[in-house]
C-alpha cells in the first residue's frame, strides 16, 4: 500500500489535447471525474472484500475449537469487529494518517480526533476533485484494523475472558495498530526508510500476531494441551466451518491486496491490480498445494487443517509485495508460506505455546517470511529487517503490557473448572449446537 | 432510495469545453457514456450483495430454529425467494413504477405487466442513453421485494405449512409490496407529501415486520413456548450459522443501502456511496455492541443471539437515512436499533408473540425508529409518521386478510405432532442434520 | 463467452467530435481508457465470483456426504482449485487462447508455455492500451477450468482415492479443458463452424459431467447404493451446508455469465452484462420452483435437494446463452433444467450410475440442454449438436484413458473396509465433526 492520505492533491486532468490558445484554459478547468470515481470504487470494493474476511476470521475459528467454546468464539469476533469500526473512527484513522498534525514527527500522530467524511452532495465536482473520496479510504482502511484485531482472537481462543479480550482490542485498534501503521503508510519514518510493505504483510499480519504471541505467553497453554512432554490433539469441532473461512479469506483477499493498489483510474493502475489478483491466487494456492504434499510426505495422511493454513500462509507471504512478482515468483512466495505452515506448528508445540488456530504459523512468521522477501525486488535489505524488527518489538512489547495489566487488574484467563467446561456454558449460558450430543 | 423510473432520461453532455461554435452542436451531439456505465455498475453490484441477503436469512434462520425444522426453514428460503423473482418480474415491477400508468393516481399501479428488458446489443449508445439500464435497475429492484418476504419467513418459522406460506409470498412479492412501495418510489402519494425513506427502513423492513407480526398474531405461538405465565426458551440449534448469516446481511447490505443512491456517476454521487457504506458500517457495529453491553448489564451474560440482532437492527435503523448523519449520528441511529431489541424481544414474549427469530424487533420497530429518526435531518414529521401510519395499516391489514383466507381454506398450521415431530420429517421427510444425535 | 485472446488489439478512440483538420491527429492520439478499465474491472468482478464458486462447490459436496467422508471432500475441493490455479498458469491458458501458435490448427495449441502477465506500472497508457488486462484476463478463465474440475468431484465422493483423483484433475485442468475449450473460445475449429456457448453449458459444465461420467462408470457404485434392485438413500449430512453451497453459486453465476460477455466499456455492452445477470437470475429461479412443484406432485413431498439442483440446472441451463433470451425465454430454460433434474436423477440410480451429488443431472444433461436450446435463437441445429458431441467424445473418452490408466497404475478406490468406515478416518485420519455423535 502506497501512502495515501499525505499524497497532495491530484487534479487529474482530461487526457485531452490541445485544443488551441483560446481554448487550453477552459480545457484545463475541466478535470477528468473518472478516475476518481474508479479509484472511489477500488476502495468500496476492496473494503467490502476485506469486511468479508472478518465473517471468514468467525468461521476458521468457529471451526477449529471445540464445541464447547464456539459460541464465545463466534461473540469474540463480532464484537472485536463492531469495536474495531468504532475506534478506528474514534481515535485510529486521523492517528495512523496524521498528515501535518505529528505530535512526534513520524512517530506519533494526532490523538482523538474522530474521523469527519465529506459533507453529503458535493455541489461543485470539479473543487472536490481530490484522489478519491475520504468515505471510501477510511471504509477500507478500517478493514484492516479489524484484521488485525481478528487474528489476535483465533491464537487466544478456548481460555480468555470476553471482557479483558475485548478491553485489549480497544487498545490494538484505537492504539497499537494505527501508531505502528502510521510509520509506513501515514508517511512515518519507515516510509522515509525506505521500508516495503505493500498491503501488510508486517502492519497488518505480523503485527496481529505479535499481539497474539505476547497473549498466548502470559495467558499459557489451555489445560491438558501439553501433558508429560507430549502435544495433545484438541481437533477443531467442525472443519466444514474451517474450510468455509479458508474461503472466503481468500476471496476477501483480493480485496485486501488488490485494493491496496489504492488507484484504478489509468491503464497501468487497473492492470497492477489485475495482477496483484492473479498473484494473490496463485501464492495461495501454492501454499495450500505445498502444505497438503508435506503433510503427505511428512505424516503419511494428508492434512486439512494444515492445507487450510498453507493457502492461508501463502497468501499472507504475499501480502508484503503482489504487485513486483511474476506469475512463478508468486507461486515460490506462496509455497515458502505452506512450508512455513508445516514446520512451525509443532514448533510453537515443542515450545509449548499453545495457538489454537495456528494464527502465529500463518500471520506472523509467514508474515516476516513475505516481508523479507521483498528485499529481492527491492535489493534494500536494511530497510526490511529494520521495519519487521521496528514493528515487531513496539507490537509485541506494548501488546504485552497491555495483556499484564489486564491480567492484575481483571484477570484475563477463565477458571479451570469453566474452561474444562467449555467457555460457552460458563461465560455465556449459551451452547452452539445444544442439540448435537457430545461424542 | 430517490424516485427511479420516473426520472426524465438524463443526457448526460460530456464535460467538454466550448469549443467554439461551429463544433459546439458536434460536441452536444456526443454524450458522456461513463455515468450510464458507472450507475448501471452500481445497480449490478449493489443487486448481487442484495441477492446475497437471502442466503444470510438463509443460514440466520436455519440457525436460530431448533435442527428438526432447518430443512424446511431452507426450503422455505431458497422457494421464497424464487417465487419472488418470478413475480416481481410478472406483475411487481411495472406495478410498482408505474411511471404513466397508475389506475388509481398515486395509489395502485399497472397490473400484470411482465418486466420486458432492453433489447440485445443496443447498436447506437448515444441513442439509448438513460439514466441506467432497466435490466440493472430491475435486477436491484428484484433483490428489495425479495428481501421483504426473507423477514416474514423467520417469524413464522418452526409451525407454518410451507404451501400456503409460499402463497403468502406470492401475495406478499406480486402486490402488496410493490402497491406500498410505489406509493414512494414509484412517485406516488407519499413521495408527493415528502416522506423519507431513503432505502427502505419502512418500504422494505416494516413493511416485512408487518407481514410477520400478522401471520404470528393469527398463527399463535409455538406449542410450549408460552407455559404459566413463563417464556421457555427454545434455543437455536447451530449459532454458528446464525453468525454466518448475520455476516452475510452486514455485508448486503452495503449494496442495500449503497446502492439506494441510485447513481454513481460523478464525484457528488460516489462521494455520497462512500459515506453511505460508512455509515452503515457504523450503525452495525454500533447496534452490536450495545446490545453485547446492554446484555452484560442486564443479565450478567452476554448474549449472542441479541448481539447479531443488534447489528441488523443497526442495519435496519440506519436505512431510511444512511447519508445524511455522521458517523457520529450513525452511531447513535444504530446503537438505539440495538437497545430496541434488547428490551423489544422480552416485550414480545411477555405479549405472546412468538417470532422465532427476532425479526419483528429488528426489522418492524428498529426500522419505525430509523424512518422516524429521518425528521432529525429533514424536519418533516408529519410525513414521516403519516408515512409510517400507512405502509403500516396497508400492509398489517391486507397481510392479515390474506392470512384469513388462507387459514379457511387450506389452514396455515401444521399438525400438534407434525410440530412436534419437526417440520422437517413430517412435511417433507428429509433431515437436515440425519447423523447428528439429539442431545 | 465471445473470443477473445484472439481478438486483434482494439484502440478505443475517443468519441470526440471531429475537430477540425488541424486538430484531428493529435485527438486520434488520444484513445478513451474507460473502456479498457470497465472491461478490465467486469473481468476482476467477475473472476472473484467464480472464485467464489469454488467454495460453493466446496459447501454443497460436504453437504451431500455423510459425516464420515466431509473431511476429505473439503481436501478434495481445496486442493483441486489449487491445482486449476497451477496447471492453468503452467499449461492451460496458453494451451487454450494459441493465437498463431496453433500445432495442429483449430484443434490443439501451445504447449508448456506459462502464462506471463503484463509488466508492472505500464508506463505509457496509450501504448499499452489493449482491449482489457491480460492479468484480468487470466484470472477470470482461471476460475472457469477449475469450475470444471470441482464438477467432478461431487460425483466420484464417498469412495475415490484423493491423490488418483489429483492426478485426473491435473490432466483435466492442465490439458483436456484447455484443448477443448480452445476449439470454440480459443478460435478453433467449433467456432468456425458456427456453434454458440455463451458461458460454457457444454464447455464448461457438461465436460465436467462427461469427465464425473467416465469416472463414475468405471469407479463403481458406493457400497450398498443398489441392493436387491431398490437404490438405498444415502442423505447427505449437512443439509444448511447445501443449501449455503447452493446460494454461493448462485451469487457466483452473475460473474460466470456476466463476465462472459467479455466488456463493459459501452452502454450497449453493460446493458448486455445487465440483461445477463436477469436472466441467469430467473432461470434459476424457474428451475428451483419447478422442481420444488414436481416432487411435490410426484412424491407428495417437497424435497430440498431437488430444489437445490433444480436452482443450479437452470444456470447451467441459460449458462450456453443468457443474453439472447427474454426473461420469459430464460424462465423456460431454465424452468426444463428443473424438470431434467427430477427426472434424471432416478433415471442415472435405474442404470446404477451413482452420482453422489447429482452432478451429472445439473451439469452434463442440463448443460446439453441449454446447449441445444441456443438453437432457437441461432437456427444452426448442426452446429450445436455438433459441438455437444465433439466435447462430449472427447471429453468423456480422454477422461475414461485417464481414469482407466490410474485404476492400472495406482488403483483409484479405496479398500471396502476403508469405504464404510469413511475416508476420513482411513485415508485422513481426521473427523470433520469429531464431537458429533452418529446416530
């Protein structure tokens, strides 16, 4: 994703030619509304696109906890969403695109100022003529807020409170998310750096799993998991589900990537997009291809859950740069992500960090995995290592004092017997399937 | 959703410059295609997310009712809205815009008056130039009545036969939806006295929540549901569904309301689309979490069935005015959307009112309160409550009728023990869920 | 679908008014970019729709099998889209649209030869101004070679092997859908000849039924389906699944026809993608309804899953031609595909063909039907037939050498043992609904 909200002005033109003295200053005064309309539309597109991965974050994780804990699980993403929307309008969007209102340059942008759209009917198009129309920017950056909201709740499922869970996503997307996001795409210093991430594979991905990873240290491991050295399974409750929510990620994808061409009103804009499209696919389907013949060679039985994850680590590994890959750079990139998948859910494992959905795996470490690779195109290697480093230690050290002082001020983990019980009957009195007896 | 089919056709003259006066009749002669394509595109994509809507009642309903009756909950969907399409087309469209041909003048419209398209490959554009193409506008249409009759399905679910429900909603989608909403949209009477509804929090939903409140009112409540005094809960049996469906409708309804611009081919217009999807977003999101912190406060247990209801009664608040308020403003119209159900469903039940899914609160009273909350922005009381008064009376009345008749003639009540026994095995032999035991 | 790839360069002038002499060259060097963007943007749309198609497929197989095979017809779904993804890049595009690189004329193109997109940033626009993006381009008929492999995965569940059943969809995506599709949409001797398949009803969706035919031919009837000459029922699991599986195609098929009209840039195109997206919209609705009649007035009871299968034969029925028809002629089309369903399904369990999903009714039979049915609209009988005979001869006889040289080499059916108690657990070792017990 290019900078947006400090790009000046653009008076696009009419392509028209020129007509004559007398008449080259009236043409002049006649601006080109397509591209802005184009552009407007890239963005509503996009944004609903990428609000559907929110459905499709429900769904994965619906799936793959156990019964007992789907209820909660489907509150916690509903709510983590309509939060998101609230405080990215609240606080977020003016703090990640401070244009000239820095408190600390580069750094820390204006707090508290709540996001104000046009005013309804622009009377006189061409004066309005900007970029494209601040409604649909803040629609579709918000998106990505919740994103990253929504990867936090996957890793932490089966054993956080609601109400401690929910506090700290106040925090990730009022706070954390538009402060780190705003040194790259609101012109911070990572963009001066000379630091690439182009629909964020850092700001958004890795950085939502950092915020998880600090969780699932101070939180542990859900009772039972690890027992006498070894792993024990806790399989998903309804892979139909999970599979659903694979899904339509990627269909929301496109949005999240594509969008972030954050133009569509020239020829080489709406063919970068339809490129940025067909990459996306392609790493993905890479990543679930790779992830299902590993699993095959690996374990003997192939394996759905890490297949799902392998399309969903190839998506996030090219998530940093869809646009500069070819057809096959693509599909290396996105199978990197399946391999990524494969090795490091039994390490998190061996390391007794217990990430129910495999969130970390996914987001964060194919998140640096694309991130680094940008570097290939790029060649400024520096400027890479610089920004996963910047973003990860802000991210996971703020992320973990926030989850400290929850946990001393409410208690962020439930009681062994609720938790043993399912989160659903306990914290809610609710169940997903009463009707579905217990096997 | 201004006033369609009785617009002039628009010749939308490219925004050249003079160029002087022997070309100028040249130049008048070549009009700006891109607003036609643009708008029409509006009308396509704002019809498929609408299409969309009946899937999310779809799995909303076949969550929330109990697993003995989801096959027929299903099949009621897919068939109502088949039915729809078929007679939106035979007599619903042209009666309700009827452009010249009212019978009573502003009141009822042509009757019987199949939809006929343009014609393939229309040679000359500049000659063809409307406003949009019919066959977009009508497939949007299409998807609005369609919608209608998706809210009456869940009210009613779990008792009704499906032959005549499905007779109701021919009644329902050929006449008494497009007769009230041409009173609006189509430019009759109401449109005439400065009634506001933008996207139809009153047209569509009330008007829904009408249909529903009578077919339950004669229907009577669920067997059990009512016992000494006391509302017994009858819990849904797959809420991961409900969510899914609830996802699905926030996510139609950006074309819902978006799409209600009816235009999209300047700056002021995709400005305006913009802000409509904002705030929409806005008004879901905020529906949400008040109904979650309302039911924390209330209960002490946070409720996810009110928590999704709470963002479609956001939805539905925010309809009748999705552009004129802030966000600001959307958030207070969508958080009172959320408290109406909070305490309109326990209302209901101490009523004896059985609707099984919470339609009555989310789409008849949530979209009274966002038709009324329309005179904030425009004043104009008087026309909204006489707007409200007689979409209600119409449609509560002539629904009522229709449930009489079919009540004498073919009854409208399955069997005590076919209810009993689920819909699903009794009236078409077919389980939804046939391995899955009862708990 | 019109040609395409074979289409010489369009620049797109500018309908400016001559200008006078002087003024001329320099406004013919000027070409109107909306056109190239519109059509771009339909092929972008619409190929995320068809994507979208894949978890439709996906939704409605897991569905339709019991509980203990839903695991592996979710890995069978995800990984054959990712492996369309690959081989399409690899082979198939290119294999498909040979322009001048025909090895034998009109009947096979290319090989081995990846598909390479536009560079990034086209720099100067009206130099690279094309009639759309290839990167579009390829996206969307991407979806369209993996739509023919998910066809046949529904027919052959419940008791093929996964990684034979791979290997055949390599084949198939990589080689017999690229060269039969070339024959008409790649400029080949089909289209020469005169035969019309707007979409691919014959293309499309009857070669993946001849493919599941062959297969289910030679892989046998599951255990237990035909004992004592009565057919056994075998209910599908999840019937919410379905029927969510079904809206999603549903929503997919306006990106499938509509995005076969192949631009957006004109008025007179865009009313064409609006007409388009009516019809396929009746037609499906017709085929709904009039199966939900017929097994009412056959059976006595309504049942859903014709209904669902009679929505999706309607599309595949207007699939060969949903521009040319009114909406009267679409309800007719696609009203027949409904009876085709209810009457072929029982027919194909008569001749112990056993299509889990019925797969062969909807996409093969109702695919030929609309086939033919574009006759009444071109008068050119011969070439239709001609056309359903050629795909189908080579279709189904490629697919049978296919499937007999893996049941040589590999064996293409699990063990008995493994069969009744599920692919799952045997060839997975992983439930989809673990906690869900059998009853």
């Amino acid at each position: 994703m290019k900078l947006l909200k400090t790009l000046a002005p653009v008076v696009a033109l009419a392509a028209l030619p020129t007509l004559g003295m007398a008449q080259e200053a009236e043409a002049a005064a006649t601006p080109d509304i397509n591209p802005y309309i184009f552009t407007t539309l890239l963005f509503l597109m996009g944004g609903f696109l990428v609000f559907w991965m929110a459905a499709g974050f429900a769904m994965l994780e619906a799936g793959l906890v156990r019964s007992k804990n789907v209820t909660m699980q489907l509150t916690k993403n509903i709510a983590l969403f309509s939060i998101a929307a609230i405080m990215y309008w609240l606080v977020g969007f003016n703090l990640m695109y401070p244009g000239d209102g820095w408190i600390v340059s580069g750094y820390l942008g204006t707090l508290f100022s709540p996001t104000v759209l046009e005013p309804v009917g622009l009377a006189a198009d061409a004066a309005a003529l900007d970029y494209a129309s601040v409604g649909s920017d803040f629609f579709f950056q918000l998106m990505f807020c919740a994103t990253t909201a929504s990867i936090v709740s996957g890793t932490l499922a089966e054993r956080i409170k609601l109400w401690p869970f929910l506090i700290f996503v106040v925090v990730l997307t009022g706070f954390i998310y538009p402060i780190e996001a705003s040194w790259q795409w609101g012109g911070g210093w990572l963009s001066e750096l000379g630091f690439s991430d182009f629909a964020g594979s850092t700001l958004v991905h890795a950085a939502g799993g950092w915020a998880a990873l600090a969780g699932a240290l101070i939180l542990g491991p859900r009772i039972g998991k690890y027992k006498d050295g070894r792993t024990v399974p806790m399989p998903g409750s309804n892979l139909a589900l999970a599979t659903l929510g694979t899904f339509i990620l990627w269909l929301g994808w496109f949005g999240f990537n594509g969008g972030s061409q954050l133009a569509m009103g020239t020829v080489g804009d709406v063919t970068d997009v339809s490129r940025i499209f067909a990459n996306t696919n392609m790493a993905a389907a890479a990543g679930a291809v790779v992830a299902l013949l590993l699993t095959q060679v690996l374990y003997k039985k192939p394996d759905l859950t890490m297949t799902l994850n392998g399309a969903l680590a190839g998506l996030v590994s090219i998530t940093a740069e869809p646009l500069a890959p070819s057809l096959f750079g693509s599909l290396i990139t996105g199978g990197i992500g399946g391999v990524i998948v494969v090795f490091a859910v039994p390490m998190l494992d061996k390391m007794k960090i217990d990430d129910v959905v495999g969130a970390i795996p996914v987001h964060l470490i194919a998140g640096i995995w694309g991130t680094l690779a940008v570097a290939f195109y790029t060649g400024n290697w520096g400027a890479q290592i610089t920004g996963i480093i910047a973003i990860g230690v802000f991210t996971f050290v703020v992320s973990a004092v926030v989850w400290f002082i929850l946990k001393a001020v409410t208690g962020i983990r439930v009681s062994e017997e609720d938790e043993i019980n399912g989160l659903d009957m306990a914290e809610l009195g609710m169940e997903a399937y009463p009707e579905f007896s217990k096997g």
